[in-house]
C-alpha cells in the first residue's frame, strides 16, 4: 500500500504544479469561444 500512496502523492503534487494547464486553462478557452460566438451569432439570430 505504500507505493500505491507515494505514487497518489506524487500525481497530487504534479497536478498542482500544473494546475492553470490542467484546469484554468481549458475553462477560460470554453469562456471566450462562448462569449465571441455568442456575440457574433446574437446579431444573426
């Protein structure tokens, strides 16, 4: 069980290290697309 949660750890500590990549990232690409379209689409619509 103990290599089991070094490598849990391990994985948690890289995820935080790259959190903005892992979650940040993609929400705020899905925001703009959402808003751009949206706003380009609303006056077609």
């Amino acid at each position: 069980m103990t290599g089991w949660r070094a490598l849990f750890y391990k994985e948690v500590l890289r995820f935080w290290k790259v959190g903005f990549q892992t979650v940040a990232a993609p929400v705020l690409t899905a925001v703009l697309y959402l808003l751009i379209f949206g706003h380009v689409l609303e006056e077609h619509v």
